[in-house]
C-alpha cells in the first residue's frame, strides 16, 4: 500500500514501480532470467484502488497475499 500524491500520475508511478523492480529482481536473481521466455517478471496490467473505511480490510488482504500465492484459499475472511 502506498501514497501517491495528486501531482503524481497513478499509472506513471505504478509503471516505474514495476520496472525498478523488475531490474532489482533480475540482478539479485539470475535465475529470473531463465524462467521468463520473454524476459517479464510482471504481467501487464495492474490494480489500483482508493483506500477509505475499508483500510484494514485491504491491509488485511495485503499481508495474507502469501499465503494465497501458496495455494491457500483466504477468500472468506474477506468477504
């Protein structure tokens, strides 16, 4: 979760987001290079949403990622 300030375009910030980390990735795991075909750590589209009264939710939703990309099912606790 991050704050992006209004003088700042959401997809330009997202776009360096991405290839900043893409690059951090590719140096620290050399491994990355070989698992990709094309060389793309990240899909192409993203996510963005404003975050009001349901702050805790998505932080909630956030922590857990892991354990959802292992194949643990967490889709109940959000709903």
């Amino acid at each position: 979760m991050i704050e992006v300030p209004p003088t700042y375009p959401v997809c330009e910030v997202v776009q360096k987001l991405k290839a900043y980390a893409s690059i951090y990735l590719k140096q620290r795991f050399k491994f990355i290079e070989r698992v990709y075909d094309d060389g793309n750590v990240w899909s192409v589209g993203y996510f963005v949403s404003t975050v009001g009264l349901n702050e805790e939710q998505i932080r909630k939703y956030i922590q857990k990622q892991n354990q959802f990309d292992l194949g643990i099912d967490l889709t109940k606790e959000f709903s």
